[in-house]
C-alpha cells in the first residue's frame, strides 16, 4: 500500500507519470469518468482549506467516485480527545482513500502507522505539502515546457511555508536548477531543507532580503503569503506581513516569459493588478490542482 507523506516518496520517474496521466485527463475528460465508481475518498481536515480539499473532492467526483470527511476538528471526535490514530483507523473501514490536513508536524505520517488505505498528506502544520507541489510541477511544465533549467525565486515567508518546503525539495531532485531565497532575515529557509535538499544535491542557491534586485533573472516567481497562524506572537506577524507586495511596478525589469506561482491564499502580497498580467499564473494552478489529484488518486488506488 502506497501513501504520499513527502514529495520524496514520489521518484522522479513517478512524478513525470503523474504528470503525463494528469495531461491525459485534461486532454481526454471523459476517458476518465468512471474510474473510480463505488470508490470512497474521505477528506480529513483537521485544519482550514479551500482549494486542496475542494479540488480533492471534485478530483473523486470527476472520476466518479464517492467523498465523505470533515472540514473542521471541532465536528469530528478528536474533538472529544480522540487520537489521530484512532480517528484514522475508524475512517479507514469506511473509505478507501484518506487525504489529511493536520496543523501538527507528522500527523499524516502517524496517521499511515495506523490507516487500512492510502492517506495522502494535505498539509501539516509548516512542514510539508506534496499534492501543492505536484500542482505546482505541473503548472511548470505545462507553462514553461519544462522542469529542468530553470531560475526560481521563492519569495515571501520561507520558514513556515510548507509548499515552499516540498517544492524546493521536489526541484532539488531536477538538473540546471538555480535557487534564489526572497525573504525578510526572520523568515528564511530552516536550514535542515538547505542541507537535505539544497546542498546534498548541490543544487545551487542564493538568499537575499530584495526581491526587484533578482527579478531580472528568475523564470518562476513563486510568492506566498506570511503565514499569521504559525507566529507565536501577533506584534511579529504585523510587523512581517508586508514585507513583499508584488506590483506591475516591481514586475519591470522582470522577463516576458517568467511565470507568477502562488499556492493561495493571497492576503496583500500580489496585488490585484498583476492578475492581469499574462505571467501571472496562480488561477491556472489552481485549475491544475485538481487533475494532478485525479492523477494521484488512481495511482494510489492502483487504478489502470
Ligand atoms: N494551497 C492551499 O493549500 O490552499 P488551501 O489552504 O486553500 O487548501
């Protein structure tokens, strides 16, 4: 049985399959729709979501399946005390595939210690986020053509961003890759990510606090909003939260063919403008959020 807890458990090979099957199921829709009939998906948010657990469902939905789950942990017994282990054990006779949300490190990983099916991690807390970086792979290669070769930026809170985490570890496995860390002196990359991803690959990177002195050679931003709810105090987050607005301004010297990533939500870091701006390419990621899914949900499931 296979589960999905970090992008590393996915080999480059597997990553470029899922890749083709997802370009597939864009191209060929209805080829997909039956796959997965009388299959369950139980989404367990323990944690706030709109797109990972919506395109999750619409992900089983699409290939005619069945979801069950909660949004909250207020309306589910962990609750009343329950474990996540109990929780994930109980699910595990009623679905056939669970994806998880969890504010704490390492709860997906102890949930698959305890599941009968595949549980898929959906974020916990500010360490990982791998079906985000398989959306994120796949809008680099249908946007740019490739997944080599390139210049990223990661701008924005880079210690508590757990997509920016799972994406730089995904990239680091990739050839011609050039990092470049955008982020306010507090808010930088822990340096566990920098060692096992970055240096054990000699991937090579940079780190800077000015985002429009590197624009010039990225081609893919990806920003990403400070993460207010993993701050141990407020007075922090108001003082951070600002620290980069991309602008059209600010977009100037930057190339034609640079791609704009962001996983959402946006709070004040891109401005409204820049969605005009064929770069930007947040809202397509988005839509290409659910066919990675797809693609994950039938190899999970061992589905032809
Ligand atoms: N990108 C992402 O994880 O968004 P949600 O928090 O809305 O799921």
């Amino acid at each position: 049985m296979r589960n999905l807890i970090d992008i590393r458990d996915l080999s480059v090979k597997e990553i470029e399959e899922l890749i083709a099957v997802a370009d597939d199921i864009i191209e060929n829709p209805e080829k997909y729709a039956e796959k997965c009939r009388h299959k369950k998906l139980a989404t367990l948010f323990f944690e706030p979501s709109t797109r990972t657990r919506l395109s999750f469902e619409a992900a089983m939905y699409e290939l005619g399946g069945n979801v069950l789950g909660f949004s909250e942990a207020q309306s589910s017994s962990a609750a009343k005390g329950e474990s996540v282990a109990d929780t994930v054990r109980t699910v595990s006779c009623y679905a056939d595939i669970i994806a998880m949300r969890h504010p704490k490190e390492g709860a997906p990983l102890v949930a698959s210690t305890a599941s009968e099916v595949p549980i898929i991690n959906a974020g916990d807390g500010g360490h990982n986020h791998p079906t985000q970086t398989l959306t994120d792979l796949l809008t680099i290669k249908r946007e740019t053509g490739r997944l080599c070769n390139l210049t990223v930026g990661f701008c924005g809170d880079l210690k508590f961003g757990r997509t920016v985490h799972s994406l730089i570890s995904a990239l680091s496995r990739y050839t011609g890759i050039k990092i470049v860390l955008i982020s306010p002196d507090e808010l930088k990359l822990p340096g566990y990510i920098k060692e096992e991803a970055l240096n054990a690959n000699n991937i090579p990177y940079e780190q800077t606090t000015d985002l429009e002195s590197v624009m010039p050679e990225l081609d893919i931003l990806y920003m990403t909003r400070v993460q207010r709810e993993r701050f141990f105090n407020e007075e922090d987050y108001l003082r951070l939260k600002d620290s980069y607005i991309l602008t059209p301004e600010k977009l100037k010297n930057a190339k034609q063919s640079l791609r704009i990533l962001h996983p959402l939500p946006r709070v004040n870091e891109i401005s409204r403008e820049v969605d005009k701006d064929e770069r930007a390419c947040y809202f397509r990621q988005v839509r290409y959020g659910k066919y990675i899914r797809m693609a994950l949900i039938l190899m999970l499931l061992g589905v032809e």
